[in-house]
C-alpha cells in the first residue's frame, strides 16, 4: 500500500479524469479543441481544480473544526461549484469565445463534486477504520500499566520509547511503522523522530531560531519547520520566552 494513499488516490484520480474529459470533451471543448488541445486544456484544468479544492478544504477545516468529515465534504461541493464553475466560464471565453452560461458550469461541478466527496468520504471512513486496527495493534504492544493513550513517542536508533501517564517503555519498532499505527489517535508527527498527543501539549516555544513543545509534565520536545503549520493550525501558538501574550490551547 503507498506510505501516503490519499495523496496516491487524487495524483491517479487527476490523471483518469483528465483521459476522461480529453476524450469526451465536456463544456464544449469537443467541438472547438483539437485531440491534444484538449488534452492540455483539460490537464491544467483539472490541475488547477486541485489546489482550489484543497484551499478551500483548509478554510473550512479552519473555519469549523469541529464539523463532521462529512458536513464540511458538503460544504466545499457547494464552495467548489461556486468557484470552480466561474472559473470555466471565464477560461472558456477567453480559450474559446463560448458563452456558457454560470448555472450550467456550476451545476456540472457540483454534481462532480458530490460524486467525489462520496469517495473520499467513503475513503476516509475505511483508512480511519484501518487506523484504529493499527492503534489497537500498537496499545497491544504496550505493558499493562501504558495501554491508554501515548503522550509521546520517540525514536531512538531502532526502538521507540513511549511514554505516557503510567510510566513509559521501549519497543523494538521503528518509528515509521509506529507513525502507521498512531495514524488514528489525536496527536501529532512534530519532527522526524517525535510523535506528540494533542493532550500532552502545553503550549510552543520558540528559542532562538529553534522551535520547541512544552508539553504539561514540563518536557521539551523539538519541533520542525515542516511541522508547525499543522500545529498552529490546530491552536498552538509559538512565542519567544516572556512573553506574556494569552496562549490557545490546542482545540480538543
């Protein structure tokens, strides 16, 4: 199975329904485009479909995070039509001097849209189910006194230490395969060699050019860049030492 599935799914996903629309050349294209040209057309198309949507994926993550997976699926079809469709409208006028009417081009989207927010709903549901196999998986590896929930995860050469509140241990596992089967629970990768609860965190630091977790035992675990939008993104915020600035705690 690929290390990174979704992102495998919308690459391959981008690919056949660009052959698709090259093929059956939708809003007018078949007409107007050459076989290439309409393969170049609908390639950037679909293309530029993809930051779009995840931007606006994002938005609504941030907006509402507390929403359903499905609800905010929902709410970027709707989002997506609106935008995507006014985007081929005016594409299509300039390429090709067709005078598409907004409904229609926002009507086809929505209807694609849907049809693809069900496959990623129905995506999501199954890797959630996987991940919370691979959770029982890696609490069943733990002694007795450490089945809840890890706090922090660390990788040492081979093994990974694990802490959490009723102690910690060491398991021979690489922290790769431990990131997979962490994959369900609340927390987050925050460098390449630790993994964090979301409940562990107290708030970040920055020290020097250096970022850092203070979690609420009083730990300091590193942060990199790479990371710190995924954090901050669910409500940590970073400050230097001193500052007295009201701190978010991360959303639950």
């Amino acid at each position: 199975m690929p290390r990174h599935p979704m992102l495998f799914f919308w690459v391959a996903l981008w690919v056949a329904a660009t052959i698709v629309a090259t093929l059956g050349g939708p809003f007018g294209t078949l007409e107007s485009l050459g076989l290439w040209e309409r393969g170049a057309y609908w390639g950037l198309m679909i293309g530029a479909s993809v930051p779009i949507a995840l931007g606006i994926v994002v938005l609504l993550r941030r907006a509402f995070p507390t929403l359903p997976f499905w609800l905010r699926s929902l709410q970027a079809s709707i989002l997506m039509a609106l935008v995507y469709g006014g985007l081929i409208v005016a594409v299509n006028s300039v390429v090709y001097a067709t005078d598409m009417p907004f409904h229609e081009a926002a009507g086809i989207t929505l209807v694609i849209s849907l049809a693809l927010s069900l496959v990623s709903i129905t995506l999501e549901r199954l890797m959630r189910e996987q991940g919370q196999r691979g959770s029982a998986r890696f609490r069943a590896r733990l002694p007795a006194e450490l089945r809840g929930l890890p706090l922090h995860v660390q990788a040492r050469d081979h093994q990974i230490e694990v802490r959490g509140e009723g102690g910690q241990a060491t398991l021979l596992l690489r922290f790769s395969d431990a990131l997979d089967e962490l994959a369900s629970e609340d927390g987050l990768q925050v460098h390449r060699s630790h993994w964090v609860a979301r409940c562990a965190i107290a708030h970040g630091l920055i020290q020097g050019n250096r970022l850092f977790l203070m979690l609420k035992d009083g730990t300091e675990v590193p942060v990199s860049g790479p990371h710190r939008a995924a954090l901050e993104a669910v409500g940590v915020r970073f400050d230097r030492p001193g500052e007295q600035a009201p701190r978010a705690r991360p959303n639950p």
